[in-house]
C-alpha cells in the first residue's frame, strides 16, 4: 500500500495495514470471473490475491468432486496427492496482496479444485476454485422455433471457461435448455480446433423447439449443472411468410435489369408499398439494376420488416451512381430494425481518393436526430440480417448511425471496402443516446482490402472497426491483405491499414474474436495491427485515480467531482452507470466492478457508486484508491491465425516494418489470447499506462498457449515482436500513479527468432516517463511468466535504424528502476538465446526446482 503523499512510508503503511488484517482470516478475492483465480495444471504458478495475506500462511488444495470438498479440510494435510495436499507458497508480493503458489505435479489435469489459505494462526480463508466450468454467455441470443434464416446451422455455442473439462477426449458435456419445455443436447469433443474447446462448446438445437424464454444450463456429468448467468434464450414463433414484390412488377415502374436505366423510382415505390403493407420483401431478379439516392444523406429507408432479396449474389448486382453528391455519410439504404439483405452485390461506380468522400452503402438505423419522437430517439435497431451479399468496391459497406445495435447477424458475406468495411463505432454518438452492440454475431466473412491509404496520417483500409459489444461472436472471418480484388487500379497498394479493430465508444464485455484468419494487415501504414483492443473513446467519470473516502460491501465514495462534458458535449444524468470501478491500490488491489448506478451529495462533496458483484475485500478509506472508466471484459482472442510472411505478403508497410500485432492497448480485465499463431508479425502488446486524463489499466490477464515464428523484419531495431508489456506513467498533481498492472500471467508460449523493442522475446518494458528522476514509481505487480518456450533469439544485434540502443538479443527482459516489482519466473526454457535474462525488476522471484541447463532464469552465473 502506497502512502498517497509520502511515497518513502511505503513500507511501513503496507506493514501497518497489513498487521491489522492479521487479526481476522485471510479474504481472498473468490468471485467468478472477477480476477479470482480460473485454471491451473501440474506444476503450474497460481497467483491467489486478497489481504491479510502474511508470510507463513499455506495454501491447501482439495478436488472439488470429492464429497467432503464442501468444506475446507479438517487439518492442514501432510501430504499430497491428485485429491488433496498442499501448494507450495513461492512469493508474498510487498505490499501483501498477493501470493504467488505453484501447484504439485501429482495435480490432475483440468481437475476442479477448490484452495484455500491457513494463516499461522490457523484460520481459513473461504475457498477460490480453479478448473471449474464457466458458461458466461450464449449465441446466438434468439432463434426460431424451426426456421433457419441464415443458412448457418441451428446451433446454441455457449462461450465461457474451462470448458474443455471433462478431458477425456471421448467425454461429451451436455446442454439443458429449460422453459416451456425441457431439452437436453449433448456437445461432442470440438475436434476442429483444440485451442477454442476450453472457451466454446456448440450444441445442435432441436430441429423444432416450443416458443418461450428458456434458461441455459452446461453440465459435465449429467447430475451438476450450471446455468448461464444473466441471459436466456429466446425462441420465438416461426414468422408468417412476408409478401414478395418483384422489383420489376409494373406498379413500381416496369423496370428491368441490364438496360442501363436509372431503377431508383421504381425502388422508392417498392420500399414505400412496403412499408404501408407493414413489411414485405423487394425481390431483385438476375442482373445489374441501376440506383441513384441523389442527394439524401439517409438514402432509401427501409421500414422495420421491408428485405431486398436477390436471386443470387453472384448475379444479382445493384449499381449506385453519383454516390458523392449526397451529403456524409451518404448512405444508399438504411435500415431501420427487422431488415434482411440478401443474395446481392453492391458495386459503387465512384472512384474515392480519400476517407472523407468515402460513402455508404447500408446505415444502420436514422442518426438519433433525425427521429420524430421521444421514443424514437432513443429507439434502438434490432434484428438486422445480413448474409450471403458481396459488397465490392464501395466506399464503406456498413456504417452505424448511432443508435444501440441488438441481434445484428452479418454471416456469409463478401467486404471489398474502400476505406472500412464494416464502421460500428457509434457514429459519434451524442452522450444522451448510448451506443451499443449486443447479442451479435459476425462469422464465415471475407474481407479483402481497398486502396485508400494516406501515408501521413498512417492510415489506409482496414476491414473492421466496432466501437462497442456485449456478447458479440466475431468468428471465422478471413481478412485477406494478399487479395488484389479490392483495389480500384491494379497498380494501388495492397494490403491493411489494420484487419480488425476495437474501441471504446461504450465498453466491450463478452467478446469472442476466434478463429479469425488474418493476411498482412501491416502492408499499406500504420501500425498493422491484426486485432486490436484500442482506448480510443474511452470515457472517465473523473480527473484521474481518486482515493477512496468511505467504503462498503457493494459501494465505495471518492470526494471528487464527476466530469460534466465529453468532446464539449454536456454529460446526461447516469453516464456512468454501467462503466468500471478498478481498484488500484490498497488491499483488495485489482478488483473491477460494474457501477449499477450513483448518488452525488453537493454539501459534503462526495460520490457515493454502487457496484455489482459485491467486493470480495471492502476497499480502505485513506488507503485505496480507484479509477473509473470504460474497459474491456471477459475478452476472449483465441485461436486466430495471423501471418505477415513474405510471400504472400508484400512487407511493404510505408511507415515502418510493422505488422499482424495483437494489440491491446486499453484498460482489460478478465480476459485472455491464447492459442493463436502469428507467423513473421509484431506478436502480442499490451499497455499500462496512466496521465492525469487518461489510464490504461490491466487485470487478470492471461496470454498462454501461443505460437509467435519470427517477425517483420528481424534485422530492424524498428521492428518489434515477442511478447511486449508496456508500462508508462506521467505526473499527476493529485498524487502518484496506481498500479498499472497486476494479476498478469505469461505462460507457454512457444516464440521463435521474435524478440521486443530493446530485446527480449518476453519483454515488460518502458514506454516513456515512469516518475520524476530516477523513475522509481511502482507500477506493474505480480506478473507471472512461466513455462515459456524461446528458440533462436542470437546473432549478431539489429540494425540501429531507430535508435532503440539494443546492443544484444536476449529472451526475457524487465525494464525500468523498480517499476515492476514481485515478477515470478519458472520453468522457461531459453534455447539458441545469446543473453537468457535481463532483470532490472524489484524483488523478481526465480523459481528453480532443479538445474536447467537451459532454463531463461535458473542457469545464470
């Protein structure tokens, strides 16, 4: 715990706070998916955080499928054995916080287990669980009682971790749905990707099921089971058949295809007998069918249960004409919720130079100020499908016109954009009408890219960019940079600006980016990112970290004003509601909750929010302190497969060698990459970063099981791949930095001829100021890094292009004076590597059970 205005007290406030909680149990933090502890396998580290943790305690294990592991054990055991035993406690963090164990070999493999702490004095904790199933969310959200409207199967996945238990690979989970009636589905073993088969199960679903709401149950063994929180699935009636008008019918006009005549009257009349028909779908016989919107923003308005349906999209085209003439975003359809586009090809026939003449093919829903009511303006769009369209050489193919997004399906299409593909970002939108986008998915699309590209402002095309999402599927999806399909000449450059791209116009909770497939997202500019995690749009209910004034089980108060105006709008009552409380010093350090909502008392100057889940430990008045913001949640990027090789890629980035990077350069909690292979790319990143306005703060972290073979340019000092965690703080006149980064595990990555900034395959390294000379602000705790794999990182030191004073190649390197304290490091093997470790941590830990001689950490003079 760090003093706020004596930073030397370090130690004696943290011995101090730490003796008053000796007087009661260890608190551990215990909550399901809330930075409690999730797996660990034999011999594996296992950070387990609280207080009134203290040196002497021991950390006892039990499987959770034995019949007395209700409880905790009656005494310590003196032994151990796959059911029951001790872990072995290798590191107290200062401040106290945290103990760092590492479990027994003679563990089983994706066993639960259940832990708890005994203190000296022989008091237990309450149990955490590891290994234990977590179903979190499902997709889709909806379905029909028998229909299948997308052709995509009708299949329930339930997203979540440890799912992968039982681990016989022979062993089928099944999968109760519960309502008007009772279903039971069985899950087979995933074999079509096992990185994805601890994170997704998918289950058939009936081929007819009895409309209602049904609650969603996994279980492992046919007698325990656990329901999917906070959501259910909704099965609705099949719909009644909605009437088809031909576009080509004599009441709209007797047009025709392929005779060059402009079709848009008869499309206007179509969609408006639509509409006073109470829905219908335009039917587009084969051919090339010709439309202009003229000079309306919007374009044509489809209203809720009007679809255009073409015979095919390989022979169905709309053609827009004179797209510029009509005012940003200059949209040629709009929908407006209930919508269905299929089976056609859009084609622009405009050649754009730039971002901002770039136009739009499909808005989804009117701007909030274009509505005519009360209700409308806060009307969300619901229900939109997307599917099987090609969208090819358009400006941007679909665009968000500000309003919430529920159940958008886009699935089997075809993005050749000029400059995005896909722009939900909110359409900045005002702070009276949130944007978001829930229950959505996004599979089986294919990208390729476009010829926008402006080298000074490092951008150019990219595929996707979502502003926001709640439980959200985006999996499947090709972006191929090496394609030249999408190019206006054929001489333009090729490739991404970057393939696929988030940021914070609301936050981003349950998301699944899996099984992606990603082409040379670095060859155009920037810094080619295959997936990123971005804070732009992040939003901050107040000027920096705040220290607490008074705390409670589900509340805790600062005595600070909230910010009032965003971009110089004025902030509506209950902004924050719905934002994070992360708590980033004191005891209980790394715990982040959802604000449920926020009262303000004018007289004593405070905010008093109230979160959900409670707190495992009630942050302290005068000691803690909190930040409060949007962030990323339960992320998951998984199982993508991302290659920067040259061929087929050009390596041809304008703005230096970058590309194919994960990158999360955001505040994150809960979340984790793993199973993902990146093949001559800048590797994975991520940020901790805090400044009087801004933070980037990471917890519970995971980057495990991934495959990084070589970078972008191995020669360069300006190309930069690994593994990288960036940490940088600026001053602030309140008070020190918080806590950047905690709870952050590293572990079995495999990475080859791929090394960081300065060095280093594994590098934790600084990204500019980190305190006023010397530097010395603690700001990145516990990182565990573990059971990694390092080839070939030697030869001779990269070219000093950049000037990143790298003299040699080495396989872990921590950076900075004391800026990151209590890292663990255990059983990496560093092979073919010139220097094995760079250290420049505080009170780093070394694990060394047994001589390695080609161990990172242990075979060091």
């Amino acid at each position: 715990m760090r003093n706020l205005r004596a930073p030397r007290l370090l130690l004696v406030v943290a011995l101090g706070a730490s003796c008053l909680a000796h007087a009661a149990a260890p608190v551990l933090l215990r909550t399901a998916n809330h930075e409690s502890p999730v797996r660990g396998g034999p011999g594996e580290l296992l950070l387990i955080q609280g207080s009134g943790l203290q040196r002497g305690d021991r950390v006892v294990y039990q499987a959770a499928d034995v019949p007395t592991a209700t409880t905790h054990p009656a005494s310590v055991p003196l032994t151990s054995s796959a059911a029951m035993g001790l872990a072995t406690v290798v590191k107290l963090a200062d401040p106290p916080y945290a103990l760092t164990v590492r479990l027994p070999e003679v563990l089983t493999a994706g066993r639960p287990y259940r832990l708890w702490v005994v203190d000296p004095q022989g008091q237990w904790s309450a149990a955490v669980s590891i290994n234990d199933p977590r179903p979190l969310w499902i997709s889709p959200a909806a379905v029909y009682a028998s229909l299948d409207p997308d052709g995509a199967g009708r299949v329930i996945r339930i997203v979540g971790r440890n799912l992968r238990y039982p681990a016989q690979p022979h062993d089928s989970v099944l999968v109760r749905l519960r309502g008007p009636d009772t279903y039971e589905l069985t899950v087979p073993p995933r074999a079509t990707d096992a990185a994805l088969a601890d994170f997704v199960r998918d289950a058939a679903l009936p081929r007819r099921l009895i409309p209602g709401r049904y609650s969603v149950s996994l279980s492992t063994d046919g007698r325990h089971w656990l329901e999917v929180p906070d959501q259910t699935l909704t099965v609705s009636p099949d719909p009644v058949a909605l009437p088809k008008y031909a576009l080509s019918d004599p009441r709209f006009g007797a047009c025709r295809p392929d005779d060059g005549a402009d079709d848009s009257a008869c499309l206007a009349r179509a969609l408006e007998q639509a509409r006073a028909a109470g829905g219908a779908v335009i039917t587009l016989a084969p051919g090339t069918w010709d439309v202009n919107s003229g000079q309306l923003r919007d374009g044509f308005i489809l209203a809720p249960n009007v679809g255009l349906e073409g015979s095919d999209q390989r022979t169905t085209i709309v053609r827009r004409h004179g797209a510029k003439q009509a005012p940003m975003p200059g949209a040629l359809l709009t929908l407006t919720g209930r919508n269905k586009l299929t089976g056609i090809t859009f084609i622009d026939d405009e050649h754009y130079v730039s971002a901002s003449d770039s136009r739009t093919i499909v808005q989804l829903g009117l701007p909030p100020v274009a509505a005519g009511s009360a209700d409308a303006e806060t009307a969300g769009v619901d229900d939109v499908r997307i599917s099987h369209d090609t969208f090819s050489h358009v400006g941007r193919a679909l665009l968000s016109g500000g309003r919430p997004l529920h159940r958008l399906i886009v699935t089997h299409d075809s993005f050749g954009a000029f400059e995005t593909a896909l722009m939900l970002t909110g359409g900045g939108s005002d702070p009276a009408h949130p944007y978001d986008l829930e229950d959505s998915i996004f599979r089986d699309n294919h990208f390729v890219p476009g010829s926008y590209l402006d080298i000074a402002a490092r951008q150019g095309t990219v595929a996707s960019q979502i502003g926001a999402s709640h439980r959200v599927d985006f999996s499947d999806n090709t972006a191929d940079g090496s394609a030249s399909s999408g190019l206006q000449r054929a001489d333009d450059p090729g490739g991404w600006r970057a393939a696929f791209f988030w940021s914070l116009a609301n936050n981003n909770e349950e998301l699944l980016i899996a099984a992606n497939r990603i082409d040379c997202s670095g060859d155009k500019a920037g810094d080619g990112e295959a997936v990123a995690l971005d804070n732009s749009g992040g939003s901050f209910a107040f000027d920096g970290v705040q220290e607490v004034d008074d705390a409670g089980p589900d509340w805790v108060s600062v005595r600070a004003p909230l910010l009032r105006a965003r971009d110089g709008r004025s902030l509506p009552a209950a902004y924050f509601v719905g934002q994070w409380v992360t708590l980033v010093d004191g005891a209980g350090l790394g715990q982040t909750r959802r604000i449920r909502d926020y009262s303000e008392d004018s007289i004593q100057g405070t905010v008093r929010l109230r979160v959900a889940p409670q707190w495992d430990v009630v942050p302290q008045r005068g000691h803690s302190r909190v930040s409060v913001m949007r962030q990323y949640w339960q992320v998951y990027i998984i199982a993508n497969r991302i290659n920067h090789a040259s061929p087929p890629c050009r390596k041809s980035n304008l703005n230096g060698p970058h590309g194919g990077a994960i990158s999360l350069w955001t505040s994150i909690a809960d979340s984790v990459v793993s199973g993902n292979e990146q093949t001559q790319t800048d590797g994975i990143g991520f940020l901790q970063a805090h400044s009087a306005h801004t933070a980037a703060i990471v917890t519970a972290l995971e980057i495990r099981h991934n495959i990084i073979d070589g970078e972008y340019d191995w020669s360069s000092d300006c190309s930069w791949s690994g593994i990288r965690g960036y940490f940088v703080a600026t001053a602030t006149p309140q008070s020190p930095p918080p806590w950047l980064g905690f709870g952050i595990v590293i572990s079995n990555n495999e990475i080859t001829h791929a090394d960081g900034q300065r060095g280093g395959a594994i590098q934790l390294a600084s990204a500019g100021p980190s305190g006023p000379p010397p530097g010395t602000w603690p700001l990145s705790e516990n990182i565990l890094i573990y059971g990694n794999t390092i080839r070939d990182i030697d030869g001779p030191a990269p070219r000093p292009l950049c000037a990143q004073h790298q003299s040699f190649r080495s396989g872990i390197r921590i950076e900075g004076h004391r800026n990151v304290r209590d890292t663990v490091l255990e059983g990496n093997i560093c092979e073919a590597v010139t220097v094995p470790l760079q250290d420049a941590g505080t009170a780093t830990t070394r694990v060394c059970p047994a001589a390695h001689s080609a161990s990172c950490e242990c075979a060091q003079p």
